[in-house]
C-alpha cells in the first residue's frame, strides 16, 4: 500500500502552473469580467479539459487524523448493499478508489468504534460496524462493512486515493495484521 | 437581439412579467450565467422598452459576494443604473455564475394591460 506523507501542500506541489493572460482576455472579451477580478488566484492546469483557478495561499487541508486502528474500506460500487448519502458524507466518495485486500487475523476480534453510529445510522446502506484491528497504534482510517464482511477471512477494502497513506510509516513497521494486495 | 435567440425569449419573458406586475411590485430577473448578452443587455433592453414605468432596485444578497453588473461591453453601452444589479462568479462563493436584477415597477402605469389584483 503507498502513499505520501500527512502534509499541507499548496496547489502549486501538485499541478503545473499555466499563463493567466490567454484565458483573462477571453473573460473580459467574453464576459465582461475583468482581469482584477482573478489578482488573488493561479490558473492550473488540471487535466486535458479543466483549467483550475484557485487562490495563490491555498493549502490543501491536513487529512483527518486517524484514531483508530484498522484498514479503510468502503463500498462505493452500486451493488447491494449500496453506500448512501449519509454514507458518502461521513466516507468520501471516491471516484477512483483503489483496492485493497485485508487477510483477517483470527485473534483479533471485531469492534465498533466512536462514530460508527453516526455512520451507519438511518438511511444508511450498510452495517454500522467499524472494524478495526485492536492495536493501540494510529490507523489510516476506518470504514464500514456488511455483516456478510465480518466473518470472511479477507475484506475487501477501498480507501480514497487522497488518503491513502503507507501503513508502516503509520505503525512504524511492516504490518503484520494484515496483507494487502491491490 | 437575434430572432429565434435565446436572449430573445428572456426579453418576452421579462416584459411578460413588467406586465403582470402590479404597481408598486417587484420583479427578480435571474439567470445562471454571467454572458452579458443574456442578462445585462437584457435588462438595458427592458429600461429602454419600459421608460420610466419601472426602476431598477440595488440587487443584494445577504452574506454573498458580488460584483456589479456591466455598464459596457464589446462596445455596446448600457444604463447606468445596470450597476446596481448583481454579478455571482463563482470562485466568491463556491457556487455557480449567476445574474440577478431587481425591478420595481412604479405606479405611473403599467406597460401594456393591468396586472390583476
């Protein structure tokens, strides 16, 4: 599993940066928006089909520190049991998550943990089991699974890519509670 | 305006609405762009058409950030009262373009047929 490093970055360490002037003349021509309007922001160069426009002192927010330890997995696909709203606001919705597999270790029991109810309350598609390796060491994160998920030896696990984040870095040392393919 | 143009139908909307109007009422012209030919020069077309019959008020939204609207553009030049009308970008609150213009329609009568009671 890689990652990166829990660090504030500025937009600027992820895209490359592109010549505001083409793209102001066509406001101002355009639309009538004048060039000021854009003094505070960067224009970057998001993809083949977006420009993103985004303020110089932006820093991308520190991800949530972790509290629990466990592997983060989340449903997103659109099969029984399919993740809800209150599920994607309390999980993220990622758009292209990866894949994990987690191999379940027999001694270590399930839990639920602070914030599963909230989770996996009303409305919600999926059990309100947070299940989590009984380490006391800080995790990447923790999920939601079906109560099929608890008594298979291997979940399957899918974290937003932007939280990925190396488990040994986190736990100082190779995982032994688990193996991780993807 | 182009016949046919999609600025065409927001002028017959808009006039459609001055009228149905009663005296003294207000009326929110509102689009989800900010391309001047559909909501400034729209708006300048129905001050002209309408005289003194109405009368744009300060467009103003309570906690959202705006600009004003244009008063020229490609060298068309509009009233000065466009001003008061209210450009949303979209980076000033994480929403999409929008245009709002707020008028009032005056008691000195009304364009075309009186709106109902």
């Amino acid at each position: 599993m890689s990652g990166r490093a829990d660090l504030r970055v500025g937009v600027a360490d992820l895209l490359p940066i592109v010549d505001a002037r083409l793209y102001l003349g066509l406001f101002e021509e355009r639309f009538g928006i004048p060039a000021a309007t854009f003094a505070e922001y960067s224009f970057f160069k998001a993809n083949a089909q977006a420009i993103w426009i985004v303020r110089r002192d932006l820093r991308l927010p520190a991800r949530p520190v972790p509290y629990a330890v466990g592997m983060p997995f989340y449903y997103y696909r659109m099969i029984h049991p399919r993740p809800t709203t209150p599920d994607g606001a309390a999980l993220g919705t990622p758009r292209h998550p990866p894949r994990h597999r987690a191999r379940r270790r027999a001694d270590r029991p399930l839990r639920r943990l602070p914030g599963s109810a909230a989770a996996g309350g009303p409305g919600s598609g999926l059990q309100p089991r947070l299940l989590a390796d009984a380490l006391p060491r800080p995790a990447p994160g923790v999920g939601l699974a079906t109560t099929d998920d608890a008594d298979r030896p291997i979940f399957r696990a899918m974290t937003p890519k932007f939280w990925r984040l190396r488990l040994d870095q986190l736990i100082g040392g190779p995982d032994d509670t688990a193996e991780m393919e993807e | 305006m182009p016949p046919g143009s999609l600025a065409g139908a927001q002028i017959a909307i808009l006039r459609k609405a001055i009228q149905r109007c009663r005296p003294g009422g207000r009326i929110v012209y509102s689009t989800c762009t900010y391309a001047p030919e559909e909501n400034e020069a729209v708006v300048d077309a129905l001050l002209r058409e309408t005289g003194s019959r109405v009368r744009l008020l300060p467009a103003r939204l309570a906690g959202i950030r705006g600009a004003p609207g244009l008063t020229e553009w490609q060298g068309q030049s509009f009233a000065p009262e466009l001003a008061s009308t209210l450009r949303l970008y979209p980076h000033l609150n994480d929403t999409g373009g929008f245009y709002i213009a707020l008028f009032e329609k005056l008691p000195a009568g009304p364009l075309g047929a009186e709106a109902p009671q």
